[in-house]
C-alpha cells in the first residue's frame, strides 16, 4: 500500500494552488473565511471566474464543458478550493441538474439548459422536499395534470434553498396516483417566472433567509420541459442523489475549518493559559483531528474503488454521516472556545462593509449562528438517521 | 426525604406561570427580543409588583424567600417561558446587595424601580486577549474602580453595576452607578435574545460592598443554581415538544415515534434529562454546606447540564427535522437559550476541571 498521490496528482494540486492564488478575489475569500453572508452576484463572480478557466462544471463530461478529470482530480480541487476559503459553487444547476440532463435529457434540453448553467444565465433549485413529504420523498402530493401541450401544476413544495435567487426550479411532480408510489412521478422543470408560483422565505432559526415555501396554483408548463418520461421521475431523482458524491463528506471544508479551530485555540486564553493547552479541550481537539484524519482516508478509498467503476451508493452514507458529524463537532468546538462570547451576535457583521468594533474575539460573532446553522447538516441531503438505514439494509443486510 | 417543593412555593410557581402565560407569550416575546432593551419593561415591573424578585432574597432585606430552592423554582418557571429579562443579573448583583446588608439598593431592585446587573469577567479583546483584573483604590466611602469587564446581562438597561475587583488585599464586590463618571457601555442582543454589555471603568466612583471573596462566590453557586434549574426547565419543555411532534409527524405512513431508531434516541434523552433535573436538585440541596462542597455540586450540575443540554438541543432539533431549524417554531429557541446557557458562568469543560481539583482539594 501507498497512500501518496501520484506525481501527477501533486503536479495537478500544484496548479490548482497557483490558480487559487491568483484568481481567488481577496474580498470572497475573506467573507467565507470570517463567515459573512455570501449574497447572489459573490456566487455568481466566483462561478464566472471558474467558467473562464473552464473548471465550474469539471464533473460534467468534456463535450459539455466539462474538465475529463479523474475522481482524484476533483477531490483535489474541492480540497484545494475550500482550504483557500473559496466560495462553495452552487451545486443545484450544476451538480444536480445538470447530470439528470445529461444522462435523461434530450439533446436539445441539453443544448438549450447546460451552456446556461454555465454561463450563469439561469439560477436553480430544487423542489424535491414537501411539507408532508421529507424523509419519505416518495409521498409527494404537488401534481401535474396533462392539459394539451401543457401540465397543470398544483401543490407547494418547501425548503427550497437560495430559491428567492432561482430563475428556474426542477421539481418533483405527481403525474399518477396508480400503482406503487414511486411509479407516479415525473421529474419536470419549471420556470419561476410562470404566472402562479409564489416564492415565500422562510425564517431559519439563526434569522438568515436561505430556504423558501414555492406554491403552484394552475401554473402552465410545457410538456417539453420533462425531463426523460413521464412516471419516470423518481428513478433520475435518485440517480441526482447518488451521483455527486466525491465531496459529500466534506474533507477540504473541515481541513479549513480544523486549521481555524487551531489557531483560534491557540490565541484564545483560559485560565492564564492558551485554550489548546487545557487538557480537556485538547483531548476534543485531538479527538476531532483523528476523526477527520480518518474520514478522510476513508474517502481516499471510497474514490479509489470509484475510479474503479464501483458505485458507492453505501459508501457514501457513511461518509454523509462521519462528514457531517466532524463539521457539526468542529462548530461546537468553535462555540466552546468563545466562552461567553459565544453569546453576543451582531447580525449586520455578517455583511459586507460593516465597519463596527467586534464584541469580544474578533472571530466569536458568527460562530454561534454558525452552529445552530449546521445542524441542517445532519437534516438535509437524507437525514444521517434516514442514510443509517441505507447502511443497515445496503451493505449489512439487515 | 421530601421532594416536594411545598405549598408556598408551589404557590409561587403557579403565580409566576400564571403571569408569564399571560404576560410573556410567544408574541410578546418577539417584540422583546426585538426592542432596544432585549426585554420588556413593563413586564418586569409587573413581576416585581407580584413579588417574584423579592422570592430570590431573604426577609432580613425585604424579600420573603431566598432559598435555593426559591430560586430554583423561579428559574424553572423562566425556562419554562422563556422570557428575556434580567433574572440572573438581579439575582447575582442582589446576593451581594444581600451580603452587603444594602437594604436600600436591594428594596428597589425587588421593587423594580431599579435594574441592577453583576459585572465579574474580564472583558476580551479583539486579538483574544484577556482585560486584567479590575482594581480599586480608596478607602471608606470614597473608591474608585478601573478595568474592563465582558458580557454583562442587560448592562443598558441597568442603573447600578455590582462590580468585582481587586482592592490589593483581594477580590470586593463594589456598586457603580451606571450614569457616574468613568463609565463606558457598549450595548449588544444577544443570540439567544435579550441583550448584555462591555464595561470600561475608568477612576469611576464606586462604594464598597463587602470585601469578603467568599460573598462574591456565595453569588455565583446561586447563580450556578438558577442556571441548572432553568437549564433543566428548557430540556424538558424541548423532551415533551419533541415527544409530541414524534407522536403526531408521520412519514412512511406512520408517526416517526414508530422508528425505533428514534425511540431508543429518545429515550437516553430522556433518561438524560432526569440525571440533569437530579444535578439541578444536588446543588441546591447542598448550597448551605461549606464553601467546597457546595462548590462541588454546583460545579456538577453546570457540567451536567452543559452535557445534557448539547445532547436535548442537538437531538430536538435532529428529531424534528427541517420544521427544527426553523425560527417561527418556539423550540428552536428553547435550543439556543439552552446551548447558550452552557456558556454562562462557565462552559461544561471548566466546571469538570473545577469539580476534579476540588476533589482532590478536598
Ligand atoms: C436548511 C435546509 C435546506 C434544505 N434545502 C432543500 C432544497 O433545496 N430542496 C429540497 O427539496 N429540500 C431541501 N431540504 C429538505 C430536506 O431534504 C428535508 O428536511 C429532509 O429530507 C428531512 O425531511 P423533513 O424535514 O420533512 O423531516 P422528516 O422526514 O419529517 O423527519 C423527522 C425526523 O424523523 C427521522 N426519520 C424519518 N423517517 C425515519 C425512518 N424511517 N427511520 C428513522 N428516522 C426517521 C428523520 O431523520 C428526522 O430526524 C432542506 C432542508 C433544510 C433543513
């Protein structure tokens, strides 16, 4: 065994490193790193600096644009990106769509969609959850009755992330009620600016507006915005969720977030001391780095079999939960270094320009939302207790 | 043994609940949390005007209670409802008034005429470094105070600081009038609502109160004591909501309470929560001990409650699923008072390292 990358791999790292250095403004980097609010135009000039250098949608084969690179290749840039403190790109057009399409879509849907993914056009989101259909997807009641050239769309979905920035939602649509569940759904995209779709935000318990209710009243769609089949549906939803999993756990954003947990350990004082030498705080640190140091071996090797040609449809839930777990315990650690300061939150800090003296550690004011934030973490993408069930049916047979 | 809490109290909770279902509904405690002060005035008055300030202190300086079970009752009842107010901060700064035998002071902060607040950790900079110990110098009636002191509660809103710092022959607890010169505010909201201050004090004019230290930590277990109470109150309104919700939410076709993933999880928060409600109940029941072992069993109970407290807010918000993250849902705010309180009077690691050294002490 040999756990170095390849030559090749450090040669691409490399490259990846000089890129982020020189293209990565100043200004985003910051943001991400201090945990201010991205707002849509910093997303949408970090996907356009990406475009430009041919990377945004580097999962995507080459004919679309995209980069023809190996498995290894993108773990490398997702590491890479997210230890400079690069915006995360905005998976819904890119990495959730724009799959479906390739794989299910007609040519024209792809002609007509994927360069305007790309180009920044058309914002997306996705309108899978339900307020009555979570967990169990498959229950799903907004429906969409054939009229002509058209389906009739009716019923609301929920949760639908940076929706109030979206041009156009993919959406999940009852289009039968025989047979088993599954079988009655078809997958259909939907232009938000159709007459009869109300978009309103949904307060999250930090106060930020990132999710959204959609409602559908008799709102028209062309027959030709299916996607594949009609009935269809549910087998290209989980082709969506089973399809982009390199960076599922997370390892590059908790590489960061470790190193800033350090070296807030370090500078923060408790007792006389420095915090990374309390003993029982350096044990949840020690711990953490082990976890993470683990992951991401097992990462390594879930890529591997990848590159293989193994679909790591298990896999993957274990990396969700371990994933996401790591983050959420980097967060709590964070919150436990403030102390009391943990507690004092001036929201206008979050945006750009404030120019206010910080209360207490200049790191401290986010970090509490921050927490509460993530917790979405283990809720959405499949529950971690909804991915403990695939495990326990998927690979130990129970 | 009796647990009961008796008829008195037991009066003086219905009283206080039947006021802040009243006074402090969900509504009123969005427009608090959205007013300048963090909580609402008139409430508090009103609440002065029922007597429950004056339950936290003793006859001998105007109240009529001041065990620490009277002050684990009303913490309950406040984190049963949730509403923002300087509860702590009057109970704190009023056991050192109580201390000082400082009827006056004490009789309009029960009264609610006054607002008194407890300034005793350093401040903390921006780069991370910590303020010094404040000073004072004088003598007699005439002192003044110097230093910088972070988070204290409702430090806006207050008109008296009880202020800790060292005289050169050890730590006092000294009154400050927040409108005297000297005196710096930074006012701030607070995550969880409610609101809390930066005070610089620069030569700001200051009468002694008492230069017992052991006065000072008298205040704080009571105020480790309260925090555990309303700690385990929060846990168990956020165990009957999740109950509830696991009862009525189905997917599958079934409520989510059928999984018995969620049962088993479930049920360690349960069971958690009833060792939590013990440690609550440990240090008020050893309060009156000596200094060491009271300490002890405060210091049990913050960690415990630091503990179980990640674990009921985590596993709340997790069993609720999206609906948990949401703000327009009382329960996620029930999550973040409790997570925050794990950060007053200090985090669940600090009270562990302070009940080992006072086990080897001992
Ligand atoms: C911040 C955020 C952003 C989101 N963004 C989007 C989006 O852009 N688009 C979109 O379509 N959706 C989105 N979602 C929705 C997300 O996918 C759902 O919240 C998730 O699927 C869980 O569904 P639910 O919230 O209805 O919880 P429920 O399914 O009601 O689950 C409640 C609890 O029960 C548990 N549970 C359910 N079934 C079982 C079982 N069989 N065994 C054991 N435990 C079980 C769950 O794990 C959870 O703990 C988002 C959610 C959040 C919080």
């Amino acid at each position: 065994m040999n756990l170095d990358f390849t030559p090749e791999d450090e040669a691409f790292r490399e490259e990846v490193r000089v890129f982020l250095k020189e293209k990565l403004p100043k200004r985003l980097s910051d943001k991400v790193r201090t945990g201010q609010h991205l707002g849509k135009a910093d997303m949408e000039e970090w996907h356009a600096i990406l475009n430009e250098r041919g990377w945004l949608a580097n999962h995507w084969p080459k004919e679309w644009g995209g980069t023809g690179w190996s498995v290894m290749q993108r773990f490398i840039f997702e590491t890479e990106t997210a230890i400079a403190h690069a915006p995360r790109v905005v998976p819904f057009g890119l990495s959730m769509l724009a799959p479906v399409l390739i794989k299910y879509g007609t040519e024209e849907q792809c002609r007509h969609y994927l360069p305007r993914i790309l180009d920044g056009t058309d914002w997306w989101c996705q309108g899978y959850s339900e307020p009555g259909a979570g967990s169990d997807l498959a229950s799903l009641k907004t429906q969409a009755v054939r009229d002509g050239d058209h389906y009739i769309v009716n019923g609301q979905k929920t949760w639908t992330t940076l929706g109030q920035h979206a041009d156009w939602i993919f959406c999940l649509v009852r289009t039968s009620n025989e047979g088993k569940r599954q079988e009655g759904i078809s997958f259909l995209l939907i232009d938000m600016k159709t007459p009869g779709i109300e978009v309103r935000p949904i307060k999250l318990l930090d106060g930020d507006h990132e999710v959204n209710e959609v409602f559908f009243t008799d709102v028209k769609v062309p027959v030709t915005n299916l996607v594949g089949e009609e009935n269809k549906g549910w087998t290209y939803a989980k082709y969506l969720l089973t399809y982009e999993r390199t960076n599922i756990a997370g390892v590059g954003s908790s590489m960061a977030m470790l190193d800033r947990l350090k070296e807030v350990a370090r500078t923060t004082m408790r007792g006389g001391k420095p915090l990374i030498e309390d003993p029982l705080y350096a044990a949840r640190l020690a711990k953490l780095e082990i976890d993470l140091e683990n992951m991401k071996t097992t990462n390594l090797r879930v890529l591997d079999a990848a590159g293989a040609g193994h679909a790591p449809v298990a896999e993957s839930s274990m990396l969700k939960i371990r994933g996401t777990e790591i983050r959420q315990e980097i967060n709590d650690l964070m919150r436990r270094a403030a102390g009391r300061y943990a507690q004092p939150f001036i929201a206008e800090a979050l945006d750009e320009g404030f120019n206010g003296e910080p209360v207490g550690p200049e790191w401290a004011n986010p970090i509490a939302s921050e927490y509460f934030n993530n917790r979405k973490l283990s809720i959405f993408g499949g529950s971690n207790e909804v991915q403990r069930e695939i495990i326990t049916k998927a690979v130990l047979g129970l | 043994m009796d647990f009961s809490i008796g008829e008195d109290r037991q009066m003086l909770v219905d009283t206080l609940s039947r006021y802040l279902a009243d006074k402090a509904d969900w509504k009123a405690r969005e427009a608090a949390i959205e007013s300048d002060t963090g909580f609402d005035k008139a409430m508090w008055q009103g609440m002065a005007e029922l007597g429950i300030l004056g339950a936290l202190f003793g006859e001998e300086v105007g109240g009529f209670g001041g065990s620490p079970f009277d002050i684990g009752v009303v913490f309950g009842e406040v984190g049963k409802a949730l509403p923002p107010g300087p509860f702590l901060a009057t109970l704190m700064a009023g056991k050192l008034l109580e201390a000082a035998g400082d009827a006056e002071t004490l009789g309009n902060v029960i009264a609610g005429a006054s607002i008194a607040t407890f300034a005793h950790e350093p401040a903390v900079s921006a780069d991370g470094s910590v303020a010094p110990q404040a000073s004072a110098s004088g003598s007699g009636d005439s002192w003044t105070v110097s230093g910088a002191k972070g988070v204290v509660d409702y430090l806006g809103s207050a008109d008296v600081v009880v202020v800790t710092a060292d005289t050169g022959n050890g730590l006092a607890a000294f009154l400050v009038e927040t409108g005297a010169s000297g005196v710096e505010i930074r006012d701030y909201p607070l995550v969880d609502g409610g609101a809390a201050g930066e005070l610089t004090l620069s030569d700001a004019p200051a009468r002694l109160l008492t230069d017992d230290a052991s006065a000072i930590d008298t205040a704080i277990a009571a105020g480790l004591v309260a925090t555990a109470w309303e700690a385990a109150a929060v846990m168990e309104v956020l165990r009957d909501e999740t109950l509830e919700y696991l009862r009525t939410r189905k997917q599958f076709g079934i409520p989510i309470g059928k999984f018995q993933a969620l049962q088993h999880r479930m049920a360690t928060v349960a069971l958690e929560i009833e060792q939590a409600r013990s440690a609550a109940i440990n240090a008020a029941a050893n309060f009156g001990k000596d200094a060491a072992t009271r300490d002890r069993f405060c210091s049990a109970a913050k960690y415990t409650v630091g503990k179980v407290g990640r674990l009921a807010a985590e596993e709340a918000i997790q069993m609720h699923g999206g609906i948990g993250m949401t703000w327009e849902l009382p329960l996620s705010h029930y999550a973040k008072r409790l997570t925050m309180l794990g950060h007053v009077l200090g985090e669940e690691d600090e009270h562990l390292a302070r009940f080992i050294e006072l086990s080897m002490a001992a």
